[in-house]
C-alpha cells in the first residue's frame, strides 16, 4: 500500500501533553493519529462528539435555574426541609431500594 507523508503544526506544549498521555496508554503520536483517522473512516465522520452548547451558559440562566427549582420546591412542600431531613429522605428512598433489590447491607 503506498502512504503519504502528512504534516501538520502543533503547540510545543500540546504535543509534550499528548505524547506523555500516548506513552502511558503504549502509543506515539503517529499512532494515536493513524488510530483518530481510521476510527473517522469506521464513523464517517468526526470520531467524537463536536458541538455547541444550545444555550448559552451564563450566571442569569442559572439565577433563572434556581428561582424555578425554589418555586418547584415550595410547591411541593419541601422549601422547608432541612438538611437533616432531606438526608434522611434519601436513606429512606436507598434503603427502600435496597429492598426491594434484595441488597443486604
């Protein structure tokens, strides 16, 4: 089979982090990259997930989070509970779990 050489420009400190992980896992970086290009061909595509978030992640969305995790938890009557409370719910749930799979503790 004939081969072509392939070049590409990287990072200094990218190529010592991911030869270092590609020893450990017994593998050099020509290695690692002939398996990334036939796992690509197998996939017909890139071999892992590569996208956006939907939304953007800001601290609004998550002030935005909590007030309706607050709101569900006052309408269920727990906004009260205390910390003690909730864990002993917790155990409860676990061991009735627990039971019902038949795991002795």
């Amino acid at each position: 089979m004939a081969t072509s050489l392939v070049q590409i420009r990287i990072d200094d400190e990218l190529k010592n982090e991911v030869c270092a992980i590609f020893e450990k896992l017994g593998l050099d970086l020509s290695t690692a990259i002939r398996m990334f290009l036939k796992r690509a061909v197998l996939e017909n595509g890139i071999p892992f997930c590569v996208t956006l978030p939907r939304e953007e992640y800001t601290a609004e969305r998550a002030m935005i989070a909590m007030k309706e995790m607050s709101e569900s938890a006052y309408k269920n009557g727990l906004s009260n509970m205390s910390l003690n409370e909730i864990n002993a719910e917790i155990e409860a749930v676990r061991a009735k779990n627990n039971l019902q799979n038949g795991v002795d503790l």
